[in-house]
C-alpha cells in the first residue's frame, strides 16, 4: 500500500472520528444550556429506574437522569442519582423533574452535569474535525507539486509628462 493512501485513510477516520466526537460531547452541552429554561414539575417514581410525571392534561415517563444522560446505562459518576430514584420509589416519595416546555416528553432529574470530560472529548474531536482535512490535502497533493509563483512585475517606470502611444 502506498503512503499517501494510507494518510488519506488516517484523515477519513481522523474527520469522522472528530464529528462524532463534537457532535456527542456537544448535545448534552446544548441541553444542559437549553434546560435552564425549563419548567419544574412534580414526579413519582414508579419503578427504580422510571419516573412518571404530568404537565397539562398529558402524562409522561422518562428515564433520563442528567443532560450528559443519552444511554440506557447508569454510569459511575450517575449512580448516586440512580441510587436517590430508586430510594424515591422505596419510600414512595414525590420528587421534582426539570421538562422542555417546548417538548414536554423530555424531561429529567437534575439540570447539572460534570462538563470537564464534554468539553475535553469535544476539544480533542474539534482538533480532530481540523486535522483530518489537513492530512487529506497532504495526501492529496503530489509531491512534486509547487505553488504557482507570482507573475513578475515590470520594474519599468512610466515617463512622466510625456505624451502616451497606443
């Protein structure tokens, strides 16, 4: 395999590799902005892992806990929202939810979240989404291509007051 096909794979994986990146770092980002804005409600949690609750006359359940919350799994650092959902359906208490006015099926347990790693994957997916291209065009370029030099300027002054012939 020649080198230059192997850098343009590099930067193909390179640039994917940052999108998905961005793009996964950066939706809870936006929803932990965007959830500043929404309403508090009254929830009861109606297994240890779903919560129900009511805006107008529309009942809904949601299972996220946090905006950074995508995935079906609990990870570590949400165990303890895990664990405080589970003891609300123990001790069958009411509980608030923060809901999208907006999209009032979305809804979730706390507005914070830890943005330190969001931010880093993002940065390093960014980095990532401006290296790729860069190799692509490495590998894309010949290598005995050179910029076209700039047409040189004629150092021949104009005759001052003297009449002009075409």
């Amino acid at each position: 395999m020649q080198p230059r096909f192997v850098i343009g794979v590099i930067a193909l994986v390179l640039c994917v590799a940052g999108g998905f990146m961005v793009y996964g770092n950066g939706v809870p980002l936006v929803r932990e902005w965007r959830s500043s804005d929404w309403v508090r409600v009254r929830a009861e949690a109606i297994n240890p892992t779903t919560y129900r609750y009511t805006i107008g006359n529309a009942t809904f359940t949601s299972k996220v806990l946090a905006p950074d919350h995508v995935y079906e799994t609990v990870r570590d650092d949400l165990a303890d929202l895990a664990e405080a959902l589970a003891e609300r359906y123990r001790t069958k208490q009411p509980f608030t939810v923060f809901v999208d006015p907006t999209a009032p099926a979305t809804a979730m347990l706390t507005r914070d979240m830890d943005i330190g790693p969001a931010m880093a994957f993002g940065t390093v997916g960014l980095l990532f989404c401006v290296l790729g291209p860069f190799l692509g065009y490495l590998a894309l370029t010949p290598p005995d291509a050179k910029p076209p030099a700039p047409k040189a300027k004629s150092r021949a002054k104009p005759k001052r007051g003297g009449k002009q012939t075409a």
